[in-house]
C-alpha cells in the first residue's frame, strides 16, 4: 500500500444555509490517478478546492503528503499542490509562454528577489506534448476553447507539484484531444498524484486507477475503478441505468 | 524597445516640450538661446521651463505608474488614482498641510499629509464598494464617484474656513485644476529620486499583478498572499499617487488612458507595462504641460483641463466597451 498523498477528514462546507460538503471523507494514495465523479451540484468542485486549501472548510481538516495544513509554509504547499480551475482565465491577455513561466514560478514567491532567477527554460517535453511549441507566442484570449484549455494545463503542471488537482480539464477538448489529455495525465501519475474531476465516465473508465465517487456532499464509494463503476450505487446516484459492455476488453459504460 | 530609442523619445519630448510656452522660439532663436546662457530668454529656458519640464515627466511618469499598478489590483481596466479617489484624497491632505499651521515644516508635511490622504481614501473607496457588494467594475466606480464628492466639498470647506490670505488660497485652487509646479533643482531632486524609487518597488509587484489576473484561487493556489499582497500594493500605488499630487495637483485620466494604450502596445505582462506605461506617462505630460503654457498665451490653461477634455472621451470610450463585453 502507497503512503497517502491527500487525506481528508469530515470536510464541511457551508456557503449560505446549504452545506455543499457535508462530512466529505477521502484518502488518495500516492502516485495514482484518481478520477472524481458524480451527479451535477454533488459538491466536486467545491471538494477539490477544499483539497486544493483554496477554500477553508468550516470543519474538518485535509492532510497533504502526511502533513497537517499547519506543517505546511505558504510556499511549499503552493509547490507541492497544483489547482487548475474548471474555467480557467486570465484577466490579462497574456501570451502562452508568460503563463508558462508563471506557472514555473508556482510557489518560489513572486517579489523583487524572487522574480530574478525565476527565468526557467520552457518544458520541451510538456509544450509538445500538448501540442503548444506553435502557440507559445499567441495571446491566450485568442486561442479557442481547446488551445486554452491545454495551455492552462501546462501552466498547472510545468512546476511538476507532487499533487494536480484538476477540475474538468478535458470539458472543452475534443476526442482526440481529450484522450492525449488523458494520456498525459496517465504518465503525469508516475510520480505526480493527479486527482481529475471528469464528467464522462468512460474516460474514467479507460485511464483512472481508482474513482472517488461523491454524492450529495459526500466521498460515497472511493476504490479501484472497475469496482465502483460496476457497483449499482452508481446507477442509484446518477439515477440511469447503466449497460455495462466490454469494447476491446475494456469496460464501457453505456446509458439504457 | 531598446535604450536608446526610449533615450532618443525622452529627448524629444523634453525638447518639444521646453520649446513650447508663452513665446515659442523659432529654431533659430532656440539655438541662439542655449549658446547664449547668460541672455534673459535663455535664463527663462533653462532655470524655468527645464526644470518644471522635467517636473511635469515625474508627475506623468507617478500618475501613469499608479494607473497600471490600479488596474492591475482591481483587475478594472476603469481603475485609475483620480477616479479612485486617491488623488483627490491627496489634495485634501495637501490641502490642511498648506492651510493649517503645523508642528512640521512644510516640505515634510506636504508628501506626508498628501499621502495620508491617498492612501485613506482608496481605502475607504474599496471597503465601500466591498460593502455594497456591487459588481466589481461599477462598485469601485460608484464609491470613488462618492467619495470624490465628499472629498472635493471638505476641500472647498477648508478652503472658505481656513484660508486668510490669499497666497495659500491660490496654491490650493490651482492644485484643484492641476498645474505642475516650478520646482527648484534640489526640490526636483528630490521628485525625481521619489519617483524612481516609487518605480523600483512598484516592479517588485510585477510578477505578482500577472497571478493575480489569473484569479484569486489560482492566484492563493500558486502561493500569492493575496490579501497582504493587495495591501501592499494599494499602499505603493496612494504613495506614487502622492508624490504625482504634491506636484502636479488633481491630473485626470493620464492614470486611466496610458496603461490602456501601453497594454495594447507591449502586452499585458507588468515586467514591461509598469516601465512602459511610466515612460509614456511621463512623456505625454511633458507635451501636455508644454500645450498648457502655449495654448492661450499668456495664459496658461490649467493642465487637469487638458488632460479631462482628452482623456474623458477616451474613459467614455472604455465604459461602453466595457458595457458590450
């Protein structure tokens, strides 16, 4: 068994009267890639930006890597945990490679001092990956919706954090696009934790190492994929019934 | 752009600007002027206008700085030191400085009560538009309309209640129209040296302006303290603001119209709009001053004038682009 990279405990989170999480438990091992699922409005983004320390739950606690939040300085837990929002934007028209080297800069602090030796060559390895050697000059804002949506992930990852939180990445991919996404999130897991908020099932299915299930504010199932997407609490949740096929030996969730 | 471009833009307008004035030389008297040092029009040049031209750059170069560094923190392309209410704030405060008789001599008092006054202005300005819980872009904008309100009528105020002679009571008005003043080469010393130190630690923000568009989350995400950052820069901006001020009285719009153009010229990363849009600032002032001296001789137009009738078309401008977006 992998140490954990992320656990939390009763997360609670109320925004008015309404608790958006409400005794949200999870433990993420090391090194895999996880996938959240679940219904519209079940509380995934608000989950992970709890586990992200972007917002500051009402109760309960989330540990990073074994750490309690009060082990961890500004800066360091800015290096080790990457969020990358569901609509990721910037208010400044920036071009693709200054987003990069920001993203370089993730957790090194970003202060007179800091900003001298935060000049990091570009990840040849990552910009090709996501196809974007061709774009590193173009402003963000005219990119579409696909070139955006890769050029935000590089800027997430670029740091290589010891943990991604990733909400809806792939939403605006096209198929191809969204499969290599995939694809590279699956390598990313060889040493990154990658928890990815997904909406289609079957992606789950082809890439995820385990799926966190969440329902109504809470974790409900979390385990091996196979195992949670056969399970008929999924049905139960999702309210649809679900043909489970095999394509290619592969599990394949279809809709009746 | 490379130095010597930026030296070669620095030497023209200071020229144009040092040319024009009340009686504008022909080139052939200019020359005479400057190879003559001791004949009267050349004392005019180089111990008036030299030193208030170079003034008018610092001024420019504050008011251009503050605009980016508020617009950068409000993430509002409408943010700006006058529309904030920054510098009218700091007028109030260089207002009870001139006015009232003080513990402190009044070099010292001025930039410092100046500075108060900016710094708790924006202050107030920002709490109320939280307050209110307006949308971000209009909210700021109503509450710096308010507070700009009620800090002109405590300037008047002032002025009616405190002012017995008429010396003060002059420096005041012209401060409320704006109008560079005639410095002396060690009072321009030291405007020149707050003004380069007001652009070194408005630098160090740079990096940290660029996260912050990226949103407050990711922002926090990559290790910003957002809220102490905010702070700061809120802090930095009031002073330059002061410091343009002290010297330069109410300047409209200079703040709000050159980020913008600078933003479309070189980009939006701060590593080069904030130096951009200080040299730009400071250029177009230098020309702007310039005009105010040789529009209507021998008059000269108040320069907050100038710079509302060019600069208020452009804000209409970027409100109705703001309202389409």
């Amino acid at each position: 068994m992998s140490p954990l990279a992320l656990e939390a405990d009763g997360l609670r989170v109320v925004r008015g009267r309404r608790a958006i999480l409400d005794g949200f438990d999870v433990a993420v091992p090391s090194h895999r890639l996880v996938a959240m699922i679940g219904p519209n409005g079940a509380g995934k983004t608000t989950a992970l930006r709890a586990l992200a320390a972007v917002e500051a739950p009402d109760a309960g606690r989330v540990r990073w890597l074994g750490r309690d939040a009060a082990a961890w300085d500004r800066r360091s837990l800015a290096r080790a945990v990457s969020y990358l929002p569901q609509q990721f934007r910037s208010h400044w028209d920036l071009s693709v490679a200054e987003l990069i080297a920001l993203g370089a800069a993730r957790g090194r602090g970003f202060g007179w001092l800091d900003g001298l030796h935060a000049s990091v060559a570009p990840d040849l390895a990552l910009t090709q990956a996501l196809e974007l050697e061709a774009l590193m000059t173009r402003r963000f804002a005219s990119l579409s919706a696909g070139e955006q949506a890769r050029a935000a992930f590089a800027m997430a990852t670029v740091s290589h954090p010891a943990i991604l939180l990733a909400d809806e990445p792939a939403a605006s991919l096209d198929v191809a696009h969204q499969l290599r996404l995939m694809a590279l999130m699956r390598r990313l897991a060889g040493d990154t934790t990658v928890v990815v908020v997904l909406h289609d099932l079957n992606l789950a299915a082809r890439f995820a190492d385990e799926v966190i299930l969440v329902a109504a504010g809470k974790c409900r199932l979390a385990g091996p994929t196979e195992t949670i997407l056969e399970s008929l609490e999924l049905d139960e949740i999702f309210e649809t019934r679900f043909e489970r096929l095999s394509v290619n030996g592969r599990l394949h969730l279809a809709p009746r | 752009m490379t130095a010597a471009k930026l030296a070669a833009a620095f030497v023209v307008c200071a020229l144009g600007a040092i040319w024009l004035g009340a009686d504008i030389p022909s080139p052939g008297a200019l020359l005479h002027a400057v190879t003559h040092p001791q004949e009267p029009f050349s004392v005019l040049l180089l111990s008036w206008r030299a030193p208030r031209v170079l003034a008018a750059f610092c001024v420019g170069a504050c008011l251009g700085l503050a605009g980016a560094v508020f617009q950068g923190v409000f993430r509002n392309p409408l943010a700006e030191p006058y529309l904030l209410g920054s510098a009218g704030g700091a007028a109030v405060g260089a207002t009870i400085a001139i006015l009232l008789p003080l513990p402190l001599a009044q070099a010292v008092a001025l930039p410092l009560f100046a500075f108060a006054g900016a710094w708790g202005a924006t202050i107030l300005v920002v709490l109320t538009a939280r307050l209110a819980g307006v949308g971000e872009a209009s909210g700021l904008l109503l509450a710096g309309i308010g507070v700009a309100a009620v800090l002109a009528a405590l300037r008047s105020l002032l002025l009616l209640a405190l002012s017995d002679e008429t010396v003060s009571l002059q420096v005041v008005l012209s401060w409320t129209l704006g109008g560079i003043q005639t410095p002396f080469w060690d009072e321009l010393a030291v405007l020149a040296g707050l003004t380069a130190a007001g652009l070194v630690l408005c630098l160090g923000l740079a990096s940290g302006l660029d996260v912050l568009g990226l949103g407050d989350a990711v922002a926090a995400n990559m290790g910003l303290p957002v809220e102490r950052f905010l702070r700061r820069a809120v802090l930095l901006a009031a002073a330059v603001t002061a410091v343009a001020v002290c010297w330069g009285g109410l300047v409209a719009f200079v703040g709000l119209v050159v980020p913008h153009v600078m933003r479309w010229r070189f980009g939006a990363a701060h590593r080069q709009l904030l130096p951009a849009s200080a040299f730009a600032g400071g250029c177009l002032l230098m020309l702007l001053d310039g005009a105010a001296r040789a529009l209507l001789p021998p008059a000269e137009i108040p320069l907050g004038l100038i710079t509302a009738l060019l600069g208020g078309p452009f804000f209409l401008l970027l409100l109705a682009r703001e309202a389409r977006r």
